[in-house]
C-alpha cells in the first residue's frame, strides 16, 4: 500500500482501537478490531493481508494509554465515535418495545419449538425475547413442543431434553412445558365441538382435486355434508379407518375468501409413519399446526404471540376457529428472519443434521456449526446471544445478527475473570519458529489478569522460545517479548538488551507473545474456521476444564480437555495433545 493509504489504515486503527478499548473498558486487540474496521472502509479490503501489520503498533500504543488519554485522543480523531459511547451509558432501560395492552402480572408467552433437533443459533431469538419479556411483565413462560408432525418434520427423542437445555443455557426456564403430541383427545373433542358448530366438514378430494376448486373459489361437494355424517366420518380417522389420503378434516370458512390460502383449510389429516414417542405412536389422525396450535393459545391462557412476518396467514385462519367458538385472539407481534454472518453452514436444522450423519461435523457441538450447543462449548455465555438478540428490536424487515455483538457482549461478561496465557499457534502459513534466547532472566513473569495485581503472575520459561513467523523482526531489530523482555534477533537467536518499557510506549519496538520450546504444551484449538495446533505455556495447566481463558493477542477460549485420550480420527481431535480448547472470540 502507499504512504497516503497507511497514513488513513493506521488513523483508522487507532479510532477503531481506542473506541474497542473504551466500549469494553480493556486494551485493544487487533483481532477485535478487524471485523469492525474492514466493514466501516471496504477499500481496505484489497490490502487485508498487510493491514493486521500496520495496526499492531497503533494498538500497542492505545494498550499503553490511560482511559481519560483514551477517551481525549477519540475526542480528536473520531468524535462522533466518542460520541456513540456516551450515547449508550444514556440509553433507555428497555432495548425491546413495550407490549400491546399487555399488564403487569398477566402476560403469557410461548415458545413452540418442533422437537426435530437441538436448537440453531436462529432459534435462540424467540426463547430470548420471551424470557426478557416475562422478566419484564412478571409473567409466564410457556414452552410448547409442537409435535404433530411424525412425518416431515419428524421429531427427535433427545431433542426435547436438548431444547430445554439450550433455553436453561441462556438464563431461563418455563413455567410450564408442554407435548403437542400429549394432548390429542383434548384436540378431538374441539374438532367435534367445531363439527357440530357447523365449522369443519370431511373432504375425500385428492389434493390436487381441491386445488383447482379452491383456485375458482368453487365448493367441494363434500362441503355440505351433514353434521352427523362428518363426525362419523371424523370418529373414523380417529380410530384409523382411513389411510394418509384417504381424508381430512377442512375448516370451512369463506370459499370466495379474496387469499385462496384461507379457504378451507385443513385442520387434520391421516399420517401413517408411527410418532417416535411411544405415548403417541398408536395415532394416526394429526392435527394440522394451525388448529393444534391455536387451540393450545386459548387453553393456555396465551395473551401475545409472537411470529414470522411470513406466518402472517397463520392468525387469519385461526381467527376463523376462534369466531366459531367465541374465542378472544390474541395479540400478534411480527418480526422478520434472522441471519447469522460468519457461519459457512446454513441455519437450518435438516442440513446440520444431515453434515453430522455424513461426518462433515463431529457432532451438535462441532464449533462450525452455528448451533447453540457449539456457542455453549465455545465458552460463550447465554447472556451474551441474549443481549444480542434483544438488541434487535422487533422489526418486521429481515435483520442481521452479527456475531462480532455477540463477541463483544461475551467479552464484557468474561473479560474480568479469564486469566491470561501464551498460545503460538503453528500453521501452514505462519509456522512457528523455534529460537535461543542469550541472556536475560530464566523466565518472563507476566501477570494473569492485567487488571488485578492480586493473581499474581506466572513463569513463563524462557531459554528457548517459540514464537510466530509472522512476529519474527528483521535481522538486527528488536522485538519485545512480553512479560520477559526485550531482544533482538542476530543471526538465529535472541540476544537480551534490556528491560526498559520505554522502547515500547515510543512505538519502536512491537511486543509479541511466546512460549517455552521444551515445556510448553502441545495443544489443538478447535475454532469455527477449523482447527489449530499451536503450543500454550506450561501454566494453562492450573486452569481447569471448562474455565474461559484468553490467549493473549489471540483470542478467549474455553478449556475441553487436559491430556486426552486418543480418539477415532474421524471423530476429531486425534489425541496427540496436552490440551484441547474451543476457540470463542477475539
């Protein structure tokens, strides 16, 4: 890049370094940075490769500053940046609009997964914004498997269990819990009621038969069938009389209905796949979702509802079931998809499912995929997808969550109590490089958490360094090895010149992480760009599994395993390791 572009990369890097730093009340990383700096200049993005050099010296410098020094320099670079920062320790409590006639007391929600597998970072917005809701309104949380579907959209016997865990995950829990799947004499009687209300009537007409009715808005013949005869013939696809088919039952609602997709529409069929769970395997008549589920609204006391903007048709025809029986609907919020960036694979629990049966991913918790259970084993915290779902509001347009929010809000959660330690990570294209270090003391003693003297710090063995090809200076230079010193590299070694902090703070030396070459222990990170070998100090060891540390100038990560055993290959890790971690952030 030329003088001009630099000049605007590292101006950039130090506003978007000093605002990280101050937002989440920490030293900058350059890691944390890149997303955030590539997305507001896209010109810099043809010199992506270069930009990560340029900005490290400017991070280093922001790293050495004081808050008031931090806040003062943003002033002058990026005041609309500062400003922002103020604007949010002004924001308003709530982040989520209020709710339409909605008391204190008498809110009840619910959540209504299909139990078909474990849950998609996606699904985690509707438990989010429901359990905020009931937090606010001191109401209920209902969780509802909607499980009427034993073909299609078959459920998963270890889902049920794996739902309620994903919801405890992200800090709540329901009032009630509910099986669709239980309650299908309860939406028998309510079908006869209908029946005998003159709303529902038994139709023998082939699919496609209907079709064409419905599309001329013409009658089916069996429309007019008598109240008796539609209940016997109801009673039996109860007993399972007839085959997937063979009959259903249709709401008869306006046949000239200006949308076809209401006219009519089923609310049970005949299925002959047995559901998976044995308390319903002997059924056969299935409600449609749209009659079991506004059925359990009203019976369970439901007063808001929320859904896709794509599902609007859904209230439409059951407000045709509620006016039969004299039903108050309830109150219907819309919001548009979500998306999630950075995952290669599809929000979509089939294809997940189906690249774990094909070994494509080791399982659920495979950090590529962008599953709740993988967030989980990443050492991210629930309250962190929380926060980043409710921050999007309730916008009937398709929004985007970006997993840098995330990242940040799992950072102001964890970043106080992760201790700190050296990770050199060896790969292809940045291997790293074994060196001797001449002089010196016999180890670097950095602390554990640059905020909190008290932890004390940790021996760092320092006769024999690895670092990372990349942090290697030119022949002659000096590098500042943290916690030990600086050096500089002649010939194939380091020579120690010293220990005077100044060299940094003046911006002439970089300062890069190391480990020991001998003790250091060999350790595979599993991240969502693929695995990682590397090296970690000796001192990883007085963590303990499941603990977030945070490998410094690479990221957090969660402890998995110490010393593991080996393993089939195609399952993974190959056990050659001293440790295991799951890569969460920068």
């Amino acid at each position: 890049m030329d003088d001009e572009l630099r000049e605007r990369v590292e101006a950039a890097g130090e506003a978007a370094a000093l605002f990280n730093a101050l937002k989440h009340d920490s030293d900058p990383d350059v890691g944390a940075i890149m997303g955030p700096l590539m997305g507001e200049n896209p010109d810099f993005r043809p010199h992506g490769d270069e930009i990560p050099g340029v900005v490290a010296p400017v991070v280093n410098r922001v790293a050495g500053m004081d808050e008031a020094e931090r806040r003062e320099r943003l002033g002058e670079l990026a005041p609309d940046k500062l400003a922002e920062l103020e604007a949010e320790d002004e924001e308003d409590e709530y982040v989520l609009p209020e709710l339409p006639n909605a008391e204190d007391g008498e809110v009840v929600m619910r959540a209504a997964p299909n139990p078909n597998g474990p849950w998609h970072v996606g699904h985690a917005r509707m438990p989010a914004v429901i359990g905020t809701y009931k937090e606010r309104y001191d109401g209920e949380f209902i969780c509802r498997f909607d499980d009427t579907d034993p073909e299609t959209k078959r459920p998963d016997l270890d889902a049920y269990d794996a739902i309620l865990e994903d919801i405890a995950y992200l800090g709540f829990e329901a009032d009630r819990v509910l099986k669709a799947s239980d309650r299908l004499e309860t939406y028998y009687e309510h079908a006869r009621d209908l029946i005998d209300a003159g709303g529902a009537y038994t139709c023998s007409c082939s699919g496609e038969t209907f079709s064409a009715l419905k599309n001329d808005a013409e009658a089916c013949p069996h429309r007019e069938k008598d109240a008796e005869t539609v209940r016997a013939e109801f009673d039996a696809m109860v007993d399972g009389d007839y085959s997937a088919g063979e009959m259903v039952l249709r709401v008869r609602t306006d046949i000239e209905h200006k949308n076809p997709a209401l006219r009519d529409w089923v609310a049970f069929r005949m299925i002959d796949t047995p559901h998976p769970r044995e308390e319903a395997a002997e059924y056969r008549c299935w409600p449609m979702l749209d009659f079991q589920s506004g059925v359990d609204d009203h019976l369970t006391g439901v007063t808001h509802i929320i859904r896709g903007i794509d599902l609007q048709d859904s209230a439409k025809r059951q407000r045709f079931v509620y006016d039969y029986f004299g039903w108050e609907y309830p109150e219907v919020l819309h919001w548009g998809h979500v998306q999630v960036d950075e995952y290669d694979v599809t929000l979509s629990t089939s294809t997940i499912k189906a690249l774990i049966e094909a070994g494509e991913l080791t399982g659920w918790d495979d950090p590529r995929a962008p599953t709740i259970r993988s967030m989980r084993r990443r050492g991210i915290r629930g309250q962190a997808l929380v926060d980043s779902m409710t921050e999007l509001g309730m916008s009937t347009s398709d929004v985007d969550l970006a997993m840098s929010s995330v990242y940040a809000n799992n950072r102001d959660l964890v970043d106080d109590d992760a201790n700190r330690y050296f990770l050199v990570r060896d790969r292809d294209d940045d291997p790293a490089v074994a060196l001797d270090v001449a002089g010196g003391p016999d180890a670097g003693h950095p602390p554990l958490h640059p905020d909190h003297e008290d932890r004390g710090t940790r021996a760092v063995p320092a006769g024999r360094v690895l670092i990372e090809e990349s942090d290697l200076p030119a022949r002659g230079d000096r590098v500042w090895l943290k916690g030990f010193g600086c050096v500089r590299y002649t010939r194939n070694a380091f020579e120690y010149v010293g220990d005077d902090i100044e060299v940094v703070r003046e911006g002439d030396v970089d300062v890069v992480h190391w480990v020991p070459a001998d003790e250091g222990l060999e350790t595979l990170v599993r991240a969502v760009e693929g695995d990682v070998r590397g090296v970690a100090e000796p001192a990883v060891a007085d963590a303990a599994v499941d603990d977030l540390v945070q490998f410094e100038r690479v990221g957090f990560a969660r402890i998995d395993d110490f010393d593991p055993e080996p393993t089939d290959e195609a399952d993974g890790p190959t056990g050659e390791e001293d440790l295991v971690a799951y890569y969460a952030h920068p």
